[in-house]
C-alpha cells in the first residue's frame, strides 16, 4: 500500500516495515509483530492500522505503548 509517499509491508515473520517511494530503499520504521502478518496495513485518521494472526495493532505518532497480554 502506497500512501503520503509511504510503502507498508508486513511479511509472514511478522515484521512491519514503511519506506519512502521511490527507487531508493530508504525504511522509514520498522518493528515485529511477533506474529506472521497476512493482511494489508491501512492507514485511517492519521494511523497505521495492521494486524497478525493475533491482535489489532495501531501505530501512530505520540501514541503509548500497551503491550500488556490480555485474554
């Protein structure tokens, strides 16, 4: 997916990453989802919404992280 000059990718190792469009390979950020990733990012209301086999994860500038496990 392509949005704001941005490339998403997530891959079956469960990483995560966005580069910049263009020819060059300039990564943005990347991270791991621990879990394989098998769907599109989609980018909403200035967020990164992605998923992997487990949760529902969102990425977005200034938010905090709650890696807390719940069942």
């Amino acid at each position: 997916m392509v949005v704001d000059g941005k490339v998403f990718m997530g891959d079956e190792d469960g990483d995560v990453v966005v580069f910049q469009a263009g020819r060059a390979k300039k990564v943005l950020f990347e991270t791991n989802l621990v879990n394989s990733v098998y769907t599109t990012p989609v980018a909403a209301n200035g967020a990164l919404y992605v998923t992997n086999r487990r949760k529902l994860f969102v990425i977005a500038e200034g938010a905090k992280s709650d890696m807390s496990e719940t069942n």
